[in-house]
C-alpha cells in the first residue's frame, strides 16, 4: 500500500505519464509504425502477418489527473483479414478491449481492493476520489466491481504467462506463490466472486513476475495473444 505524499508523486507520475503515453502511441499509428500483434483470424485462422492496415480509428480514453476524470483523444489501429474481411482491433498496452478507463487506472484502484485487507469499495473512495470536471458526479463503486470482474476473467492470460514462467525458470516457485494467495472471507458472499478477486491477486502476482523475468508486461501482447481471455 502506498499512503501520503508518496501515494500522490507515484500516482502524478503514472498518469503524467500515461497521457504521454497515448500521444506517444497516436503520433506511431499516424506515422504507419504500428506492427501487427493479434492472433490468427478467429474467423478463418489466416495468419495475422498478412493483415491488412483498414483504418486508424479514434478513441477517447479515460484517466484521472489530479483525482479529475480527464478524457484523452488517442487512436487505434484497425486491421482486416484479406481472405474473409472480418476487422479486428490492435491494443496498445495502456487499453483494454471494451473499457473506457486506461489500464493503470483500472489496476491501480482494483490493487487497492484486492491488496489490502482492510480496504472496502467506500473506503477505497474516500481516500481517492475522482470526479468529473464541471459535474458533482464521482467514479462509483460499481465500476471498480466491474473492473475487478474484468481482470479477474483473464484466466487464458494467467495460465499462459504461467507456461512461460516455468518454460524459462523451472526452478520458479510460481506455483506455489499463486497457490497461497486468498481472499477474507468479508470481501465475497458467493464463491464465484472469490474465484474473481483470487484471479485478479494471480494477475497482479504473475504480473510483476513476468516483467522481471522478460522484461516486459503481460499487455499487450501476450494478453492479445490470448485474445484478452
Ligand atoms: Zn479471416
């Protein structure tokens, strides 16, 4: 957990970066730098070396500056199999399918609910609020569930990165690290929720991980890889 000051140079940090991020990723995508990451064409299982640009799309994304909620224009790449014309998106590892929040926000408040005890949804709130500008509307605490509901659903994701871990480093205690993580009691009613919020703490575990061995993050291009599952 991060409290105080640290708390809010990490997180200034973070999210100066992140907008640097998506302009960063917009500039490539208009310069035509962007390479092909998706699996093969779930349609017809061309291979993805031979698809084509379609058109580059615009996006808004969502992230917090200074607890207000700040949307940010960025652009993804659409490609197109050439033999069945089905299009698919590319995403850049900030972003993930279908949200509108960039993914370091996502994680950040999700860690905050999975890592600590003691955290509740209110709680977690109070001390990070985060309100839109000109509105008294405030990120609720159902978007945070869903969040969790979202990253605790990349078991595809998990088990693969998993395989690479032990593929690399057969000595890793990867297996037993996943197997000690639990969930209090007070955090669930039902044990399909437990399952979620266990495979969010596997997440951020296998995470951390993954990055020290490979030097790389799971997103993007091991999660695309596994299509986001
Ligand atoms: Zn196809």
């Amino acid at each position: 957990m991060y409290t105080g000051t640290t708390a809010k140079i990490k997180r200034f940090y973070e999210l100066s970066t992140i907008t640097d991020q998506i302009n960063e990723y917009a500039q490539r995508v208009r310069a035509g730098q962007i390479e092909c990451n998706l699996p093969p064409c779930s349609r017809c299982k061309q291979g993805s070396d031979s698809f084509k640009r379609h058109e580059a799309r615009q996006r808004i994304f969502y992230t917090l500056i200074e607890q207000i909620i700040t949307k940010i224009f960025g652009l993804l790449v659409r490609w197109r199999c050439p033999i069945c014309g089905k299009i698919f998106t590319g995403y850049p590892g900030f972003i993930l399918p279908y949200k509108r929040y960039v993914l370091p926000t996502i994680m950040e408040y999700s860690s905050q609910y999975t890592e600590n005890e003691q955290s509740t949804y209110r709680n977690i709130l109070q001390k990070n609020p985060a309100g839109y500008q000109k509105s008294e509307q405030q990120l609720d605490h159902s978007t945070i569930h869903r969040w969790i509901t979202s990253l605790g659903s990349l078991t595809q994701i998990i088990r693969k990165a998993q395989d690479l871990i032990l593929q690399a480093k057969p000595e890793s205690t990867i297996c037993r690290d996943l197997a000690a993580l639990s969930i209090p009691s007070k955090k669930y009613r039902k044990k399909q929720r437990a399952r979620v919020l266990l495979g969010v703490r596997q997440l951020f575990s296998i995470e951390g991980l993954y990055g020290l061995i490979f030097k790389a993050s799971i997103f993007p291009n091991l999660a695309t890889a596994c299509s986001f599952g």
